[in-house]
C-alpha cells in the first residue's frame, strides 16, 4: 500500500502542472501530462494488485510479492510514458494523426479514461468480495464504499459541475480543485480500509490458550 501512496503523491504534483493552470513551456507540459497519465495507470494497477494480494495467493509482504507488484507497475509507467510522449513530441510520427483536427488521441483517452476505471472497478469487486465472504466482516465496506462515493463525487465535480463553475467564476477556479479534494478524502479512506482489514489490527489468539484478546 505504500507504492500506491508513493504513486499517489506523483500524480498531485504532476497535476500541479498539467491542469494546475501553471505557467510552463509546452515542451515541459507535455512531458509533465505523460508522467501523469503513466503514474495514474501504475499507481491504480498498484492497488488493484493490492486486492488480489488479500486473496494470498502470494504471501504479502514478500520479495516476491513486492516484485511483481512493482515491476509490474513500472512495465505499465514506462510503456504508458513513451506512448504519451512518442504522442506529444512526435518521436516516430506514429501517434501524428492525433496532432490533426479534431485532435482525437484515442490511444491515451483509454489509458487516460478507460484503463484506471477498469482496474478501479476490479478492486472494488476483489475487497467486496474478500471483505464479506472470505472474512465475513461488514463494518470495513463502509470505509470502502466512503472511498468510491467520494472519488465518484469529484469527478462529477471535474466532468458535470467544473464548467459551471469556470463560467460563474469567470475562469478563476474550476471543478478541478474538488476533484482533487474529494480523491484525497478517498485516498484517506482506502487507507483506513486497508488498514482495518490488515492481521494487525484483528485478534490475536491469547498465549497458551485458544481463545482471543
């Protein structure tokens, strides 16, 4: 859970620079978009591969585990990276006909769009089910359906609200702040989630005895 945080606290600053309104060289945005499209990609395969990990299927914790997670992860951040900026920079012109009118980069829009919602979506279904029939509990899924309620909320702030809100303000602020807001308050309760669900904070059993403290 810690690389997911780690990935987490890349993506906030890569949106200082990419939808944070800072004044940058195109260049430099654009790089600062790939790096924020591919830290969104590893950063929600981190946690997806975090709810199959609950499954034990491999031991948690171990190299082997923090390996595939990892290197996992960093397959999807590089490969994510060069598609992003092969298509910003034009290094192979194989991404150009994006460049053109109507400008339509269907290839970032599914990792940018599609792919985080996919694994998103898989780890709710992978904790639901490991949550209420592997550990028979209920009181983590309120953690848990906090956390997709309040990512759910922002961005309906970032898609729905955020134009009202640009027109009303006369372009000052947009949905984005919330957006970022309400994705922080989520992040925080993934975190209590994980950690309600974690051995350390279940019973342990009473030395020299079967019975549980």
């Amino acid at each position: 859970m810690q690389f997911f945080l780690m990935g987490y606290i890349i993506i906030e600053i890569c949106e200082i620079f990419t939808i944070g309104g800072f004044p940058l060289n195109g260049a430099v945005r654009r790089a600062f978009s790939a790096v924020h499209i591919a830290a969104i990609i590893a950063t929600l395969w981190i946690l997806m591969m975090n709810g199959a990990v609950g499954y034990q299927l491999v031991d948690d914790g171990t190299p082997l585990s923090i390996g595939l997670i990892f290197g996992s992860a960093a397959v999807l951040f590089i490969g994510t990276g060069y598609i992003a900026l092969d298509t910003g920079f034009s290094w192979t012109t194989y991404w150009d006909s994006a460049l053109d009118a109507p400008n339509r980069t269907y290839s970032l829009y599914i990792l940018y769009q599609l792919v985080p919602l996919v694994f998103l979506v898989v780890f709710f279904i992978l904790e639901t089910v490991l949550v209420l029939r592997v550990l028979g509990e209920v009181k983590p899924m309120g953690y848990l359906i906090g956390a997709a309620l309040l990512f759910a909320i922002g961005q309906i702030f970032q898609y729905v609200i955020s134009v009202h809100i640009c027109s009303r303000t006369n372009g000052a602020i947009n949905g984005g702040m919330f957006e970022t807001l309400f994705t922080l308050f989520s992040v925080v309760c993934i975190w209590q989630f994980w950690s309600s669900i974690t051995e350390d904070d279940w019973p342990m059993a009473a030395p020299g005895g079967s019975t549980y403290t």
